[in-house]
C-alpha cells in the first residue's frame, strides 16, 4: 500500500506494489507516479487500476510519470502505457513521461508506442499532500488480462507488432479461458 507523507515527495515516498518500485504523489489535479527500476507485467496492473481510478474523476487530472530511475520496460508495460496514454485523451485528462532515458525512449519506439505518448521537460522537484492507501494488486487472473490488453493494444498500434506478439495472445487468451474453466 501507498502511504502520500506530507514530505519531499521524492525522499519519502512508501511503496505502490509488493516488488517496492512505483511511488506516487498528489498536488491537486497532478498525480506523480515514480517507476523505480524495472517497468513490467509485474506492476503493469497496479499502475493501470491506480492510473484508471484517477482518471474516474470528472475533473481534468494530469497524470506524471517519472521514469528518471526506470531501468527497463518489458512489453506488457508498455502497452500499459499505450492505453493509459489513448484513455487519457479519450477522457480530456493527461498523460506524459518525464525524465525518460534514452534506452527506454528507443524501446517504446521499436514497439512503436513513442507515436501516441506525451512527453513532457516540466521538472517536478517535490510535492506536499495528506495521507491516502492505495491497495497493491496481486490477482494473477487479473494480471494476464491487463497482459493481454497490452498485447493487444502494441497490435492495434503498429501492425508489425503482430506477428512478433501473436504467440504471447494466444497463450494469454488460453490462460484466461482456463482461469474461467476452473471457476
């Protein structure tokens, strides 16, 4: 669980997820989620239902992901990502990375992901808000399907990313007719 302290926001920050790397912060309608080493299918589902329920709201909210200290992304991620962004333009909210290095930016462009993300230069030094849990995740029904949908919107995006992809759906899409079968 997320724990907001009314503190420097990138000193002292509890964990979002089990695997300890997403911090997140609030400053009115701005939401700051920091990916603190490796972006993957692992914490796709936390950052998607987390990013998801902000976005629930009527009013704008700007969505900020620090990647400063994000080490990789795997393709779950950033198809996560690739809904997150389109979601947000869907619903008259925002979406941007910041502080995105140079490896990670040429990963979402091999998938061709960097097309439909924002980046953004704004700095961000620190933020001051109450409290607030925020339940980390750990449903592997719930976790192949956010796996799926991420597959799914790297096809949707760039065609190429089918045939690269097409075996990784498949098996996602057995996986959860199973998870229903046993039910």
């Amino acid at each position: 669980m997320l724990q907001f302290k009314k503190i420097f926001w990138s000193i002292a920050l509890t964990e979002f997820t089990d695997q300890n790397n997403l911090t997140a912060a609030e400053n009115g309608s701005s939401v700051y989620v920091c990916i603190n080493g490796r972006g993957s299918f692992q914490n796709s589902t936390n950052l998607k239902e987390f990013v998801t329920k902000k976005f629930e709201k009527s009013s704008p909210i700007k969505i900020f992901l620090d990647m400063k200290s994000c080490s990789g992304m795997d393709s779950t991620f950033m198809g996560v990502l690739a809904g997150l962004s389109i979601l947000s333009k869907k619903n008259k909210h925002s979406l941007s990375l910041t502080n995105i290095s140079t490896k990670n930016e040429k990963l979402l462009k091999t998938l061709g992901v960097n097309k439909i993300l924002t980046f953004s230069n704004e700095k961000h030094d620190y933020l001051k808000k109450t409290s607030k849990n925020i339940p980390s995740i750990n449903d592997k029904q719930k976790t192949t399907k956010t796996s799926l949908e991420a597959h799914k919107q790297l096809v949707k995006i760039d065609k190429k990313n089918k045939l690269e992809f097409k075996s990784v759906i498949d098996l996602l899409e057995t996986e959860l007719k199973n998870y229903k079968k046993d039910k």
